[in-house]
C-alpha cells in the first residue's frame, strides 16, 4: 500500500495536491489529517501548513485481472475478464474460446482458480475479506439447476425403494445445493459423511 504525506495550506489543498501526485481519484485513496493548519496572525506570521497522509486503498478488481490475465496466458487461453465489485464481494466472469478448459471436469478448475484468486484478493489479512464468485458461459448456475434436478430424482427413488443413496464426493458448494433442494422433502433427508476431498451426500427415507 503506497503511502503518501503531503502539506497545503488546507487540508482540501494538501489532499489535491497528493491526488495530483498520485494521479488518482479521491474515491482510490483513504487520508488521515495530521495537522489542520493556522493561517496565523494576518495570514502570514505563525502560519502552519495542513498535513495529511494520504493511503493508496487497493485495487482488488486490478489485481484479480492481473493474475487472471497471467494464468490465461501460460494456458494459451484468450480470454475476456469482466470483474463486477459489489460492497465485500468480487463477481469475475471469463467468456472466450476454450472455456471448457476454465471449466474442468465438473467444475473443478474453475474452483481451483476461483480459490487462488481469493488467496490472491486476500493476501493481507489485515484488510475487509472479499469474497470471490468466478464463473464463465453461466456454468455455475446450469451446474445448480442440474443438481437440483438430480437431487429430485434420487429423492423420487430412495422413496420408491426405500434404500438410502450416495452421491459421488462433491465440493461444499455442490453439496449444499442438494442439501436445500431437499430441505423441505417430508420423504427423505440428506446429511453428509467422509472427510474431504470425498465428503459425499447421502439420501435416506425418513423414518
């Protein structure tokens, strides 16, 4: 974080002139008044300049592009990065050819990258946590109506047959999808079991 003390004789001055400095917005910097000034007797004799320090804030989205941009690159991927910031959270959306490689199986990569990205936003422990959703060709929310789907199916047929089922080890996002899919299902229930990376759901009829 790049730190910057500066003088005017008022503290809007000594602000405008660090933005100038730093050829920057007032909305991309965090200051702190050191001293408001005195214009001193008749504005000349015991006048003291104001002095402020002025902190660069971060540029998460930059930062998140940046890294984006590097990863894309060393897969030979071309791809456009649109990156929404709302109040604690970082909305990253890839379009391109080959997103099927973003992608992975089952969407593994992408939570790979998804999750490097947050270690990259968050790096400094110290500033508010950011959240990070990355997402490309509306994977994410198809992945969920598809579990959804599934979720129903199998709920169908642990009722029809009365025997519990195990689903294939899911990531906790895609476990709490089916999880509230059949939250209210007064047939069957899910609860979890294993330790990660293979934690799966189990459906079983309600006795």
């Amino acid at each position: 974080m790049k730190i910057l003390e500066m003088t005017g004789k008022t503290v809007s001055e000594a602000l405008q002139n660090a933005l100038k400095e730093l050829n920057l917005t007032e909305d991309r910097v965090d200051y702190e008044v050191l001293d408001e000034g005195s214009k001193g007797f008749l504005n000349l004799i015991g006048s003291k300049p104001a002095r402020i320090i002025v902190k660069v804030k971060r540029d998460y989205k930059e930062e998140a592009r940046t890294f984006l941009r590097s990863i894309c690159d060393n897969m030979g991927i071309k791809a456009e990065i649109r990156i929404r910031e709302e109040d604690d959270s970082l909305y990253i959306n890839l379009s391109g050819p080959k997103m099927g490689l973003i992608i992975g199986y089952r969407g593994e990569t992408l939570d790979a990258l998804q999750y490097l990205v947050s270690l990259v936003v968050n790096k400094n422990h110290d500033e508010p946590y950011k959240k990070v959703i990355l997402d490309t060709e509306n994977y994410r929310k198809k992945r969920e109506e598809t579990l959804i789907r599934v979720a129903e199916k199998t709920a169908y047929k642990v009722r029809r047959s009365k025997r519990s089922y195990k689903f294939e080890p899911m990531n906790p996002y895609e476990r709490r999808i089916i999880h509230s899919a059949l939250q209210g299902n007064e047939y069957v229930y899910t609860f979890s079991e294993g330790e990660e990376p293979y934690r799966r759901v189990v459906v079983d009829i309600r006795k």
